[in-house]
C-alpha cells in the first residue's frame, strides 16, 4: 500500500470512528456523490507529491499537522492547531502563569493583532496597544504567516529579545524590542478610592473566582463603618480566559437569572444556559463596568450579563466583539485542536459577534491636566470682612499632597478619566440614594 492509500485509509477511518449519527448521516450524503472520498484522494495525492518532490527534506508529521492547522484556521481565527508544546503552555496559561511576552493577539488581513496585552508583563511595559497590528517580527514579515506560526515565533527563552514591527492608527510603523519573561498573572487587584471599591480583574483564570471574593472582603474591612458607597469593575484591556469563571463572576454580583448561553446552529439540542444562585457578594451596591476595545470574550459575557440585568452601569468605549466559544479538544499523542463550537448570547438574547458591547455612557479615554487660573480675591481676603477667621487671611491653594477627588496619593485616578468618572458616577447615585432615603423618612 502506497503512503498517500494508508493516509487515505487512515483518514477515512478516522472520520467514521468519530462521526456522532448526525455526523454520519452527513457523511453518507456525501458518499452518495463520492464528493468526500474524491477529495480525500486528492489530498493523499498532494500529500504524496509533495513527500517525493519538494525541493527539501520534509517529516510527513510536519506535513501532517500543517495540513490540520491550515484546515483549522480557515474556519475562523480563533480555530487553530496546538503542537503538544503549545498545548501544555496554554494548560499552563489557564493556571496563571506562562513564559513569553504577556499579549492577546489575533489574526485580521493576514496581520497579528493586538486584542490586549496583559497587565505587567513585558508586552504591557512595553506601551503595546488594543488594535496595534504586528507587521514584523524580528524584520520577517507576518504576512503569510498563520497565527500559531506568529505566536510560535514570539515564545523563546525568558530573557531573549523580539523586535516587534507596530502599525498603529495615525503614526508611521515603528519598532518596539520586547525581552520575553515568565509571565505570572495577578488576575485580581484592588483598593479603596475614598468609599469607593475598585476591583480590576485583567483575566479570567482558574484563580480569579477566588481572588475576587478576596478583593471584595479586603475592601469591606478596608471601608469601616462607614460601609462602601459602590464598587467599580474594570475589565478594560481583559481579553477573555476561561468561560467558567466569567460565568462565577457574574454570579458573584447578580441574585438571580441567567448570564449567558450558548448555542450552535448546527446542534441546537447541545445548547446550555448558565443562570445565577441566589446571594451576592456587593449587596445590592450601585456599580460601574468599565471596558474598551480590549474587553474581549469572557470579560464581554461579564459586561453583557451585568448590564442586561440592570445590575451596572458601563461606562467606557464600545469592546472587541467576540461572541464565540472555543473548546480545546486533546489529540492522544499530540497536542490538540481548538474549536468553535458555539456562539454565546447575552442574557437579552443579543450576539455581540463583531459587534462588541456598547456602553451605557461613552466616554473616551482622555487625560485631565490641571488649567492654570488667575487668583481670585474672594471675601474672605477683603479687609474688614465680617466672621473672617484669623487662620484663613490669605489665598490659599488646595491641600497639598492631595489628589483631585480628596483622597491622599491615587495618582493613577486623576491620570484615568475613565475611572475618574466611574468613581464620581457612584459618587453620585450613593449620594442621590441618601438624599431620597432621607426625605422619605421625613415623610
């Protein structure tokens, strides 16, 4: 038997093994035609004459698995092959810690995109950009390439140097060297701003469930008696990671209803829902969702969940858009394929497939910078002035030392006019919610 007969055969057999009835059903449409083994034929007769006649040396498993990955990433750019290498690496990843650059990317116009870099790794110090475009990678081209060959091509050895080539909108392309690092995520950070609780998840691994109940008992302890005013969620930058945990935390702030399903046009009966238990860790609190053009996948089922419930408010530009669910399928003795198996809906029923989540209120990412003014003499510098306290003569400027909402350091606050206006915005609906408490029990 001939190679290109074995492969044929072994192809063959493979596909009737793991065939599910409808898969079958289809099949044998097809066989009636004898469409499906025409064209298995001639892969077998490509396969074999590139074996016998290209130019170099080449492993039937290299040509093997180039044949599956250009099969998979043809479907869509979040389908795709992993080498066994590859595989353990992203097992890893899920677990919160993983070696390369620290960046989200994917495939648009043969280019590598930019989804996210990821907070405090190489890529994020590095001043990479959502929607930045790799056109180069140490000045070889990524035109051609297939996104596993990019990626492949920007892991390497923790301390090594990549020069990245970026095109980014409204600038020349430009170089930017990037020394590899193991990567380990914080996925959960918080603080306190005054009463307001600012959590910032940067992705959804196997530790952030955990880590935000954490955050959120730390911040309750941290705000005292006076208990917080709201909490603001920034999953800005957050390119996605694992649907079980996005899934956790939208249930951490709903009391109930659904947060996401999915569903395939091709399996309806394999759709699923994902509805939130009763008990929620901010107590009702008002809340803000933060997010950009790097909110992409998991973090766009928090955004959506939230929002559709009424739950938050989002605040920020519109996301990524991506409304689709990869299941990463073990191949035994190799590494594994990452499929599209389904989309995901909003609990409105809506897809936000190459859409993205709008917010709420739109509000560009822009920085505050303090105007200079010409003193003002008020009354309390004229002389003679009635009740002028001795300690007060004089104009004086605001405390030093202090940030712009009053509370000492937060430099990053007044620097983050996104956040400074979710931090007011809750502000604002605490202090409208006492008011009305208020005025409600005088009646």
């Amino acid at each position: 038997m001939t190679a290109r007969n074995m492969f044929v055969a072994v192809v063959t057999a493979l596909l009737i093994a793991t065939a599910t009835p409808q898969a079958q059903a289809q099949s044998a449409d097809a066989a009636t035609d004898g469409d499906t083994y025409r064209l298995l034929n001639l892969f077998g007769d490509v396969f074999e004459r590139v074996r016998a006649g290209y130019v170099d040396d080449t492993s039937d498993k290299e040509l093997i698995e180039a044949a599956i990955s250009g099969m998979l990433s043809s479907l869509d750019p979040h389908s795709g092959y992993l080498s066994a290498d590859s595989f353990r690496e992203m097992q890893v990843q899920t677990r919160g810690a993983f070696g390369g650059l620290g960046i989200e990317v994917t495939m648009e116009n043969g280019l590598v995109k930019v989804v996210s870099p990821i907070d405090d790794t190489p890529a994020y110090r590095a001043g990479l950009e959502p929607g930045d475009l790799i056109t180069h990678l140490d000045g070889e081209a990524v035109l051609g390439m297939t996104l596993g060959d990019a990626v492949e091509k920007m892991r390497g050895r923790v301390g090594s140097e990549i020069v990245l080539t970026v095109r980014r909108d409204g600038r020349e392309p430009f170089d930017v060297a990037i020394v590899r690092d193991t990567i380990r995520i914080t996925s959960v950070r918080s603080r306190l701003e005054g009463q307001v609780g600012y959590i910032r998840i940067s992705s959804f691994n196997e530790q952030t469930e955990e880590a935000l109940k954490g955050a959120m008992r730390d911040l309750q302890s941290e705000a005292g008696n006076g208990g917080l005013a709201g909490i603001v969620l920034d999953l800005r930058n957050n390119p996605g990671g694992l649907l079980s945990q996005a899934v956790a935390v939208a249930d951490a702030f709903l009391d109930r209803g659904e947060i996401v399903s999915t569903g395939s046009s091709r399996r309806p009966e394999e759709s699923q829902r994902f509805n939130a238990r009763a008990g929620e860790i901010a107590s009702g609190l008002p809340m803000v969702v933060l997010i950009n053009a790097g909110s992409a996948s998991a973090s766009e089922i928090v955004a959506g969940a939230l929002q559709d419930h009424g739950r938050a408010l989002v605040l920020g530009t519109k996301s990524f858009g991506k409304a689709s669910v990869q299941t990463v399928i073990p191949l035994t003795g190799y590494g594994a394929i990452r499929l599209t198996t389904a989309r995901y809906y909003t609990p409105g029923g809506r897809s936000i497939q190459a859409k993205g989540i709008e917010p709420d209120i739109v509000v560009e990412p822009a920085r505050i910078e303090t105007v200079a003014q010409t003193a003002h003499s008020r009354e309390e510098n004229l002389r003679g002035a009635l009740d002028r306290p001795e300690q007060d003569a004089g104009f004086e400027g605001g405390a030093p030392g202090r940030s712009d909402d009053g509370e000492a350091g937060a430099p990053s606050v007044r620097q983050d006019y996104q956040l400074l206006r979710a931090i007011d915005l809750i502000r604002g609906i605490a202090l409208y919610s006492d008011k009305t408490a208020s005025v409600a029990a005088m009646r």
